[in-house]
C-alpha cells in the first residue's frame, strides 16, 4: 500500500512539473527551458508506463521505436532528439487543469438543482430524453468528461422510476449523445484544441458553424427519439401520466433558477474571457483555458463562500486524481514525439501524398465526407480520436489536398464527435461502461441512428463552407 502511495505521489509530482513547466515555458520562454520541458517528458513517459494498461503501454511502444527509427535514419544527434519530446504537453496540460472546474458545481450545492430539475414538468419519456440530452449538453461544454458522472448520478433515481424498459440503454444514449455535441465547439474541449493547433484555424472563424451543426444534431436527436418512442411505447400513455404526476415537485424554491443561471453565468463569461486573452495575448486557446481555469474556479467558490473547501479539492486534486493520468501522458507524449519525428525525417510528406492520391481517386468532396470515417475507423482499432486526429491532422497539408484550413478542422471535429459517440476506446464509452456495467461495443451499437443522422448533418456542412 505504502509502494503504491509513492508512487502515485512521485507520478503526480513529475506530472504536475511538466504542466507547470510547460505553462511558464509559454509566458516566458526562457533560454534552456525547451529542453529540460523535454527532458521531463521523457520522465513522464517513464513513470507513466510501468503502470498504465497492456495496450496503451503497447501503442506508447510503437509509437517511441518508430519515432526513434525515423529520427536515427537521418542522423540525429542527442540533443536534437531529446528536443522532439514534449509536443503534446499542451494538450496534458489541458485535461490535468481543466477539471477544476468541476469544483464549483460540486461544493456549490448545484447537483440538488440537477435532480429536482427531473422533478417538476416531466411529463413524458420522450420529454425526459430532452431533459438529460439538455442537461448534459449543457454541462459539457466546459465540464467535458466530468459530466458524465454528474449528469448520471443526479438523474438516476429518476430515470428508474418512470416506465422505461431499458433504462441503462435510456441513461447511457441520453447523456452520450448530449455530452458528445459541444466538445466540437467548446474551447474547453482537448480535441479543439488539438485540431486548432493542428491547422492553424481561428476558434471565431468555425465557431458558428460548429455550434450550429451541434444544436441542430441536438434537436435531430429529439426527434429520432420520439419517432422511436412513439413506435415502440405506444402503449405506455397511462403510466408516463402516473409518472408524471408522481414527480411533480413540491418544493419550487426559487434558488433553483438562481443557481441554473449562476451556471450559465459563468460559463458565458469564462468564454468571452478565453476568446479575448488569446485574440490580446496571442497565447493560443489552449493555453488561454488552462491559463485562466484556476483563478476562474477560485473566484466562482469565493463568490459561494467555498473557499477553504476549494483548495482542500485543489491539493486533492494535484495529489491524487493528476497522478492517475498515467495512460493519458504515456499515449499522448508518446504520439507527439512520433509526430515530430514524422516531420523531422520528412515521412510526413510521404503520408500527405498518400491521401493526396487518395483525394483524387474518389474526388474532393467525397474525401471531405470521409475524413470522419477514416477517424472513426483508426479509433476502432485501438487509437484515441486525439492521437487520431493529431497524426492525421499534422500530416495533412489542406493547400495541397484542394481544401480549406476550415473545412478540414470541421471535418476532424466531426469525426472526433462520431468516435465519442461509438468509438469503444473513445475514453467516453470507458468511463460510461464502467459506471453502469455493460461493454463498451454495445454501448456503442445503441448509438448507430444517431450517429448516421450526425454524419449527414456534418457532411452537408462541411460541403457548405
């Protein structure tokens, strides 16, 4: 136990300095800074193998031998190739701070307005469909992962007392396919940033169209819901009228629109203070978010008078949860060295002529529909969409392709959304498999509709832009 408490605490440590280090690096780029940033990495890598999964530890191998073989190929020297390590520190940075956020809604008393909102109006299957997807939309556009878990732990107990014949099935769709939606636009979102970084395209610029192919998926979502509940629950009329009538509230405290529009408060806030650092400082979005997520979360508990128990969730936090990210940090440094290595030994251009002939076997539209495919394809073999699009993303040159920068990042985008919808490594199916007990593929196979319905939507915009 004691072994296994250290290290944790030396995992969590080495983590912890790579994110800081890599958050000064960007304020203030000091001479030698670069190279102990990679030198760390490579600590990281270390620490993060002995203890992360068979295939992860597996794919963070591959990726280092084939990085390590087309660098040697070219004749590096050491110091060169220890300076190819670190690339995607940003993106690390991202999910070790970015849950902080969470403690706001944790410690603020928001879960209870979350369970009694499935209390009061519900009066069908369908419309407590809309409720959860809502929901769960709209706490991930800046809670990302974490609101899975709190979406499904306020909504339990009141999906299981009304007549639903699979409401594991109901639970799992519902949120996944409310969750799934906004990590295309929101800036809090690790694939945004990876495929921004990637392309060089300006959050402003495919803002609107993301958040326009996100709310009318959305509300397709709806309405392939209620076609298939009004075929297979046409018999259920008098019990969703019992149902509702047994969870009409009482209690209609007034708090309760004071703390959803305190959430919505916030969230609109910390966006337009992210958009106007990065348009100022010219840090990157990534950079921006990370950057402003503490204080952000700091402030908003003192607002509540939560400060002591914010900082107790803080060290909490950077003690124990940054030290579990083993898997995150061996795949993601292990696939941004192999990426530098790709560009460093010239390969990437082999990788871009491949899909340029491919562009021109079956035309430039269909490429752009099948981008998403190809996506969700390679995450179906074990890849995570991030790693995906990443080693795609940095190899593709849209000038070269007959693309634009924006179509290309929207078209990632969506193949990124799709693999959270039915992609069994996306992470999102992981973590929803393990908290109601049923594999992954089959939570997938519950979201084939919707995901075609989401695809049709996507190509019709990337054609359109």
């Amino acid at each position: 136990m004691k072994i296994q408490r250290f290290s944790i605490y030396g995992k969590s440590i080495i983590f912890t300095l790579a994110v800081v280090l890599f958050l000064v690096f960007q304020l203030a780029p000091f001479k030698g800074l670069g190279f102990m940033l990679s030198i760390v990495s490579i600590m990281a890598i270390a620490f993060s193998l002995r203890s992360c999964h068979f295939f992860t530890r597996l794919m963070s191998v591959v990726f280092l031998a084939l990085g390590t073989l087309m660098a040697g190929s070219k004749g590096i020297d050491f110091l060169s190739y220890v300076k190819l390590y670190g690339d995607m520190l940003y993106l690390l940075s991202l999910f070790a701070i970015v849950p902080l956020l969470s403690i706001p809604i944790q410690v603020g008393g928001y879960r209870k307005v979350f369970e009694q909102l499935f209390q009061r109006r519900v009066k069908s299957i369908s419309q407590l469909y809309r409720v959860v997807t809502g929901l769960s939309y709209f706490l991930g556009s800046f809670l990302n992962m974490a609101a899975i878990p709190i979406v499904h732990s306020s909504i339990k107990s009141a999906v299981e007392a009304w007549p639903i014949g699979k409401p594991k099935r109901f639970l799992a769709s519902g949120i996944i396919h409310g969750y799934s939606l906004p990590i295309m636009w929101t800036p809090l979102s690790g694939i945004v940033g990876v495929v921004l970084y990637a392309t060089e395209v300006r959050w402003l610029h495919i803002f609107p169209m993301l958040f326009f192919i996100s709310l009318v998926t959305l509300v397709f979502n709806w309405i392939i819901f209620s076609m298939m509940e009004d075929y297979g629950q046409s018999g259920v009329g008098q019990r969703e009228t019992a149902a509702a009538e047994e969870h009409v509230s009482l209690d209609d405290h007034p708090f309760r629109c004071r703390k959803m529009l305190q959430i919505l408060f916030a969230i609109v806030l910390l966006l337009f203070l992210i958009v106007s650092i990065d348009a100022i400082f010219s840090l990157g979005l990534v950079v921006s978010v990370t950057l402003l997520t503490v204080p952000f979360a700091w402030i908003w508990c003192l607002s509540l008078r939560k400060n002591q128990a914010f900082w107790l969730e803080v060290k909490h936090h950077f003690t124990r949860k940054v030290g579990e990210m083993s898997e995150s940090f061996a795949i993601f440094l292990s696939a941004g060295f192999f990426v530098q290595a790709l560009h460093y030994s010239g390969n990437d251009y082999l990788v871009n002529e491949l899909f340029v002939q491919f562009k021109e076997l079956v035309g430039v539209h269909l490429f752009l529909i099948l981008i998403p495919y190809i996506t969700l394809l390679l995450a179906y073999i074990g890849m995570h969409p991030i790693v995906v699009v990443n080693l795609l993303a940095q190899s593709l040159k849209p000038a070269i392709l007959g693309i634009t920068p924006e179509q290309m990042a929207i078209a990632f985008l969506g193949g990124a959304v799709m693999t959270f919808y039915m992609g069994p490594f996306s992470g999102t199916l992981g973590l929803m498999s393990s908290i109601i007990d049923v594999a992954p593929f089959r939570i997938a196979r519950w979201s084939l509709v919707y995901a075609i319905g989401f695809s049709l939507i996507l190509a019709t915009a990337i054609l359109l832009v």
